[in-house]
C-alpha cells in the first residue's frame, strides 16, 4: 500500500490499490471556451489566520493585496465590463490565505517531522532560514530531513534565497523519509506549500505540476477524519484552478470545485476556516460561470458569498472585500436577468464595503471603481443624472488616489473617460467629451506596445473619438478611430476572448466612414468584420445580440445602396434573434426593440406588408413602456415611434395617428435641450411630421414651424457635419411646399439653393446621391413651370435620369425615379410636342407601376400618373383604347384612396377629367354626372390638401 502512496506521488496518477474520488470522479466533457471578457482575476479578497492566540482564538488580519480594477466595456447599447489589472495566478491564496502562517506553519511541520527540541525548532519564530539551516547541519538526528525542510523554504521566506541550497533539496526530498514515516504527510504539504509559493513567484510549469503531485499524496495520506483533510483539499482545488488558468484544461476546474467543495462539507458550523471554503467555493464557481455562462454557478457562487458574509460581522476587516466580491457577482447577473433589485442590492453592498475603507486603505481605490461602475450602471436603467454623477465623483477619487506611476491608473482613466462620454450624451457638453478623450488618451500612453491592457484602452479611444465625430463630424476624429480599432484587432488574434468585440467596434466605425464616403469597401468590410463577430459567440449568449443587431444595421446599410432584398431578409433576421436573447421585461430589451422596429419599417416601405408596420409599432410602444419618464433612451424610443405612426398615417390617412405621432416627436424633443447632440435629428424629425399635417389640414402655422424646426437643425450642423446634406435637403423640401402654398419664388430659389448643396455634399458613391438629385430635379421643374425657362426642364430631366442611374434594379426607391423622370418627360412634350416624350413618358411611368405591389403607399400616385399621360396620348392620337385605360387607372387610384386618404382629391378630380373627355366622345350623360359629382367630391375633402381641393374648385 505505502509503494503505491508513493508511487502515486511521484507520477500524480491514480493507483488501482488507492481510493482516490478526487482522480476517478467522472469529470463532464470541456464545455466551450466562452467569453466573459468582464472577468480577469476576479478571485476574492481573503484574510489570512494566524496560529490561535493565548486565549485560544485564531485572530483574523487583512493581507495588502492589490485588488482587480474594474473596466467598462460598450455598444447601440450597452453593458460589458473588462477586468484588468493583477493576476489571477495565486490570487485567491494571496488575498485570503489558507488559515496559518507560513512561517508558524513551518515550526509546526518540522515539530511534527523532526521531533520536539529539534535545534532546527529552537530558533525564535521568523528568524530567516539560511540561519536555521546552518543549526540543521548540526547535531541532529533527523538532520537531513530538517535541512531539506528548511531549505526548501530559504526561497520562500527570506529577502536572498540560495537557489542551489533550495534545488538540492527538492532533487532529495523524496527520498529522506521512510513511507511509513508519522511525518511524511505533513513533509509532503510543506514540499508542495513551498513549490506553490514559487510557482507564484518565479512561475514555472514544473514548480506547479511538482506542487500539484505532493499535495496530492499528502491527501491520500490524510483519511476522512483526519483533521488537516479540508485543508490539503483547499490548497489542491486552488493549485488546479490555477493549472487552468494556464492550459484551459476545464477537468483541473471541475476537479478544483470538488477538492473545495470537500474541504467545506468537512468543516463543521462554526469552524474558523469556514468563511475562507466559502469564498474559495464561490471565487471557482464564478470562473466557471465565466467559461461556461450556466446561470446555476453564478446563483451558487452568490449563495457562497453570501454565507461567506454572514460570517464576517459588522467591523470585521474581511467584510469589506467580501462586500465588494458579492456586489460585483449581483451587478453581473442583473446584466444578465435585468432584475434591478439585484443591482439596488450591489449598490448597496459597495457602498458599506467602501465605508469601511477609511482613506488611505490600500482596497479603497479599487472600492471607489466598483461604486462607480454600479452607479452608473443604475444610470443606464433609470436615466437618473444624480447616480450618473455620483459615478463620475467615485472614479474620479478612484484616480486621485492612483497618481502617475500607480500600476492601476491607467484603468481608472478609462473608467472615468467612459462614464464622461456617457455624461455627454444627455447633457451634450462639450467639455465631457473632451476630458473623456484626453483620460483614454493617456491610459494609452501608460500602455506601451506589448502591455497586456493596451488593446483595451485603444477600443476605448477609438469610441470616444468616433463620438467626437458624430458631434462635429471631423473626419480626422473617424480615420484615428478606426486606426486604433485596426490596432485593437491586430492585438487580438484568433482564439483570444476579447476578438469579437474588436470586430464589432471597428465594423461600426468603418460603417460610420462609409456613411460619409460611400465607399463600398468600408461598408463590405464592416460586414465582413461583423459577420466574423458574430461567428465567435455561441448561440443563446446574451453578448452575441450586440454583434447580431450590429450586424442587421450593417445589412441595412447595403440593401439602401443596393436594394438586395436577401440584406433586407437577413437583417429583419438578425433583429429578431437578438431581441429572442433578452427576456420580456429585462430594461436592455428596448434597445432591441427599438433596431427591429426600424428594421421591419424598412420592409414596410419595400414590400408595404401592413403587418410589418404594425409590429414594428408594437414593437416600439414596448419599447417605450421599458423607459420611464427621464430615462436617457425614452426620447429615441418616443422618436422611432413617432416616425412610425406617420408611416401609417401615410397608409392609411387616420388624422389621429398622425397626431400621436406630432405628440411623441414633441415630447422626444423636449428631451433633447439646446446642445444635445442628438437635437438636430429630433427638430427635423418633428419638422417633417408637421410637414405633413400641413398638407393635410392646411394650417400655415404647421408648415412655418416645420421651417423653424428645419433651420435650427441646419444651424447644429456645422460644415463638415456628417448629416449636413441631410438638413439642406429637409430645408429645401419643406421650402418648396410653402413655395407650392404661396407662390413666392424666393422660397423657391432657397429651396434650389440647399438642394444643391446638399448634393455638393454627397459625390458619386454616397448612398444618398439620388436622393438629391431626385430632389433637386423635382425643384427645377417646379421652377420650369413658373418661369418656362427649358434649360430648367432640361436640368431636372438630367437629374432625375442620373438618379434612376444610380438605383440598382429592384431597389424600393427606384419606382419614385421612374415616376418624377415621367412627370418631366411629359411636361417636354407638352412643350414641343415630340410624342417620343410622351411614349417615355409612359413608359417610365408603366416602369413605376411594376415595382409598386398593390399596397405600395404611393401607388394611387402612379396610377394617377400613367393615367394622364394616356389621355394625353388620347388627345393627340384619338385611340379610345388609351382614354379606356386612363379611365381604368384613375379609378383604381380612387380604390386605393378611401374617405380621410390625402390623395382622394386629386384621384377624384383626375377621374372626372377622364370622364369629361370620355363624354365629349359619346355624350353618355352618366359620365358628364359622374364627373361633376367628383369634382364636387373633391372639393370636400377636408384632410386632403388645400391646393389639390382649390385645383377642384376651378374645374
């Protein structure tokens, strides 16, 4: 039996002739390595026992340790945190100990190995052990045997270690004791106390996989019952967690979590290294929660802590760290579950664990961090500025307390950066943004090429610069951040956890830049980036919905340039999965809620399924429910569906959807002060709803304040402004209407003005072009049709056939280019009179009719269209064929056009035209009564607007 013992200590093998449960247990398969970036030696802060006192009670004290920082981590967010900061090699040990002094531990070892009034024991306590080894070489009969003991530890506990001495001693050390010996047991723990101290030391595989074999034979010299078993189980679990820490190995972590699982069943209640079993379970359980994401270890981990906590009373110097650890554990599963007690809780567990840190406590900063992070976390959820300022004082003492030269600065100036940045977006200063950029950038320069956390505080940089240009719209501010998120990429190659949110980060900048540029490489690489993100997480992980609605946003992108329906398909999918990920009821939901609205719109308004604009509604009345009154993400969700609403008013003419929608983008603005940077898309987003009340009702008070809205939205976007284009092309559009209202030129001339500039700001290549160009050709021929000028019809006939150039086949927006190319081709032959015109004309408009389905929005409007020019051929070659068919379109026009639809009085009026020349033609006196009655009709049509009612009236 003893020659197996030995056997097994040499070669860490199971022997047939020892029961060991630890070696045969059947260990689960190696789940697949995951993610959580969030945490890197995040082990609990431990104290260490020292041997019982005169009274005989162990007496508790703190050991200085430097403690993990805390980072947060982004995206359309947002809620990922890194650890950085300290290894979690040896961690758990150094910050909590095992319950002996290692020097008292020694005396006790070779008391038992050597005998009572050894003179290796007869030393004072703490004398070095180069001086104990000289009194091992002399006379005594277990010599050998204490001058290994001792030597072994020469390294470990005096300031100059003899390496040779010490290597010397561990080549003999198996060999000096019988195995029968009653010491042996205890000679073996300290072998492997002493290879474990310089494994955390120096490091080195040998000294691990060395200390990890004699822990193990001193546990199987140890039998149930044996009062020193519970702990050889704690020190072996922490050395095999370790061994994984290094190879991955997930059997070492299944193994480690049993040895600590043991060691806490044999430590009854009461029992003084309970309290540290509790937390070295819980610190284990939380790593494999981190590996595997099963909600069962971190819900036991907490449970741990828990009971950990309960142990520690109130001013027992353990309590603040494991405060500190719990509150750490609540906020990450509130990440995952959105229960805000949990996170009210951590708050609160932080708080207490920070008051008792007076300052100059070594914890303290660290404390402050964790504060910080949860403060702002609550911020998140409920839009409260107090907690959001809260979380900015705590980092910022976080920081006062690690001056230049602390080796955690660097992480406390990027979690103070991060939280400005998230301070400017509400409040919209400048100075935030500013002072956020300058802590990333020096955390940056803190990290030098090859530091460990340098690849962080480049991600983090390029997002603060990439806010910078959404604010001011340097492109400078976009080509630095996407370098240092290329530089970010390049640190973080295949296989590292952290790779998908570099791909992430740089595939949402280079969108960003071809959103400026147009240039397709930049946005086919951004896809490319995204797609090879999402391919990293496993399905169901909560982390990979970021990188699911990243990339649908990314799709969309190239189904506006290009029209591909199967984008368009794939990124309504990726939504929809991603919004699968989070819970009814969890606060993150919104943001989900709120991409797949907008993503099913976008199918809306191709495919004009009604079903997809009434659940994209649904979809942001949820939303909105999930923000209450404050919340920071309240007004985007007011915004997405206000803009919704008057999508369906647009269907389905119901003045009180529009309304609501009015009301909504109200509130949303009112959430959004002068120098929000978010103002200008809210002005304009108003502007254009009153926009179209005014169509409806008429009301000059609409339309000018939609002006208003339109010009100060201009003013907020300053040249170089990444959506400047897009406030001249609103100011023109709504310049126009008033133009069509009061017939002032000036309001013409303006509206030209800011279309071409708009197109100024969008070269060949940019995704919005056509757009302008669409625009602007409609401008020109308005101003055709004022002054008469050819070179005007001339302008818009080029702009348009340069837009309908630029949209690919079957791409939704292309109809409008046929229809507007149509409209101008017939005022040409009205002009001079080529019936090439006319036939294009037709042709372009029968063009539009194919790509609009039967419930297309605009349909009536291309109805209307083709039907007079067909009359108009009708007029000049007599074929009652053509008047038949014009007929027949307009009265599908008037179909599609119920009571309350703004196109009713224009469809009605173009009907009896039609009808009117069909009776001149047979004097059938049903089409003469037919026809007045329509132009009566459309007279009274109150919600269509005042210019087609008054065209009526004159007929």
């Amino acid at each position: 039996m003893s020659n197996a013992i030995f056997s097994q200590i040499k070669t860490g093998a199971p022997s047939k002739e020892v029961s060991s449960e630890v070696h045969t247990a059947n260990m689960p398969s190696p789940p697949k390595k995951h993610k959580d970036p969030e945490q890197n030696g995040e082990e609990c802060r431990h104290g260490t026992y020292n041997q019982p006192s005169d009274e005989g009670t162990p007496q508790l004290v703190q050991t200085k340790l430097k403690p993990p920082s805390d980072e947060a981590v982004t995206g359309p967010g947002t809620s990922q945190r890194i650890r950085s900061g300290g290894s979690a090699i040896g961690e758990e040990r150094q910050q909590y100990g095992e319950g002996i002094n290692p020097v008292d531990k020694a005396n006790s070892n070779l008391t038992v190995v050597c005998g009572e009034g050894s003179p290796c024991i007869a030393l004072p306590t703490g004398q070095v052990a180069s001086d104990r080894l000289d009194v091992s070489r002399g006379n005594d009969p277990n010599g050998d045997v204490s001058r290994v003991l001792v030597g072994m530890q020469i390294d470990q506990r005096s300031d100059t270690a003899d390496l040779q001495e010490t290597t010397r001693c561990r080549e003999e050390a198996p060999s000096l004791l019988q195995i029968d010996h009653p010491g042996r047991s205890y000679f073996l723990e300290t072998l492997a106390d002493t290879l474990r101290k310089r494994f955390e030391n120096n490091g080195g595989m040998t000294n691990l996989e060395d200390s990890i074999r004699y822990y193990y034979g001193a546990l199987s010299l140890r039998p149930i019952g044996h009062p020193d078993r519970p702990h050889t189980h704690n020190s072996l679990g922490s050395m095999l967690s370790q061994r994984f820490d290094l190879t991955g190995d997930t059997t070492d972590l299944n193994e480690s979590i049993s040895h600590h699982r043991e060691a806490l069943s044999l430590y009854p209640i009461g029992h003084l290294d309970r309290p540290y079993s509790f937390h070295s379970l819980a610190s284990i359980l939380r790593k494999r929660f981190n590996l595997t994401g099963d909600m069962v270890d971190l819900n036991e981990s907490i449970s741990y802590y828990r009971e950990a906590l309960s142990l520690y009373p109130i001013g027992h110097p353990n309590r603040s760290p494991s405060l500190n650890r719990l509150g750490a554990l609540l906020q990450r599963r509130f990440d995952l579950r959105g229960n805000i007690a949990n996170l009210e809780e951590s708050i609160c567990h932080h708080r207490e664990g920070l008051s008792l840190l007076p300052i100059g406590h070594p914890h303290r900063p660290s404390s402050l961090s964790e504060l910080g992070d949860a403060l702002g976390k609550r911020f998140n959820q409920r839009g409260d500025l107090g907690d959001l300022g809260q979380s900015i004082y705590f980092h910022r003492e976080a920081l006062s307390l690690r001056p230049i030269g602390h080796p955690d600065r660097a992480p406390s100036l990027n979690s103070l950066g991060s939280v400005l940045r998230k301070r400017f977006d509400p409040r919209g200063n400048k100075a935030d943004l500013e002072e956020s950029i300058r802590c990333h950038k020096e955390a940056l320069s803190l990290h030098s090429i090859g530091h460990p956390d340098r690849s962080y505080s480049l991600n983090r940089l390029g997002i603060a610069l990439q806010a910078r240009f959404d604010r001011s719209g340097g492109i400078a501010d976009l080509g630095e951040s996407i370098q240092y998120h290329q530089e970010d990429l390049l640190l973080r190659p295949t296989g590292d956890p952290l790779r998908p949110y570099a791909l992430r980060t740089l595939g949402i900048a280079l969108g960003k830049r071809f959103d400026r540029t147009g240039d397709m490489i930049d946005l086919e690489e951004s896809i490319h980036h995204q797609q090879e993100a999402l391919s990293l997480w496993p399905f169901g992980d909560t982390v990979r919905s970021y990188s699911l609605c990243s990339l649908g946003c990314s799709l969309r992108q190239r189904f506006d340039r290009k029209g591909d329906m199967s984008d368009l398909e794939q990124c309504v999918h990726h939504h929809q999965e991603a919004l699968s990920l989070w819970p009814v009821g969890h606060p993150d939901r919104s943001y989900f809620l709120d991409n797949l609205g907008i993503a099913l719109q976008a199918r809306f308004d191709r495919k004009c399924n009604m079903a997809d604009l009434e659940e994209s509604i649904d979809h942001h009345r949820e939303a909105l429910a999930l923000h209450a009154v404050g919340h920071p993400d309240r007004s985007r969700s007011l915004n997405n569906l206000g803009t919704a609403l008057s999508t369906r008013f647009n269907q389905r003419g119901n003045m009180a959807n529009l309304e609501e929608s009015i009301r909504h983008h109200r509130a949303a603005l009112s959430f959004r002060p002068v120098g929000h940077p978010d103002r200008s898309s809210f002005l304009i987003s108003l502007g254009i709803a009153l926009s179209t009340r005014f169509s409806q009702r008429g009301d000059l008070a609409d339309l000018e304040e939609s002006i208003r809205h339109h010009h100060e939205a201009l003013s907020l976007r300053p040249a170089n402004h990444p959506r400047r284009s897009s406030s001249f092309n609103n100011l023109g559009i709504a310049l126009m209407t008033r133009f069509d209202l009061r017939g002032n030129i000036a309001d013409l001339e303006e509206s030209i003005w800011y279309h071409t500039e708009s197109l100024s700001l969008r070269p060949i290549g940019q995704p919005d072009r056509p757009y302008s160009l669409q625009n602007l050709g409609d401008a020109f021929r308005k101003r055709f049709e004022w002054r008469h000028g050819m070179v005007d019809l001339q302008q818009s006939i080029r702009y348009h056939q340069e837009a309908l150039s630029l949209w690919p086949i079957g791409h939704p927006v292309r109809s409008y280019s046929h229809d507007s190319l149509g409209d101008a081709l017939r005022k040409l032959f009205d002009r001079k009179g080529e019936m090439l015109d006319l036939e294009e004309s037709i042709r372009q408009h029968q063009e539009a009719l194919c790509l609009r389905p039967t419930n297309h929005p605009h349909l009536p409007t291309t109805f209307n269209n083709l039907g007079s020019a067909l009359r108009i051929r009708f007029n000049q070659q007599g074929n009652t064929g053509d008047l038949e068919e014009s007929i027949h379109h307009h009265q599908k026009a008037l179909s599609l056009c119920p009571i309350g639809h703004p196109d009713r009085s224009k469809s009605l009026s173009n009907l009896a035209t039609a009808l009117t020349a069909r009776f001149d033609q047979t004097n059938h006196a049903n089409d003469l009564h037919d026809s007045i009655q329509h132009y009566k009709d459309a007279t009274g049509q109150t919600l269509s607007p005042l210019s087609d009612r008054l065209a009526a009236a004159s007929q």
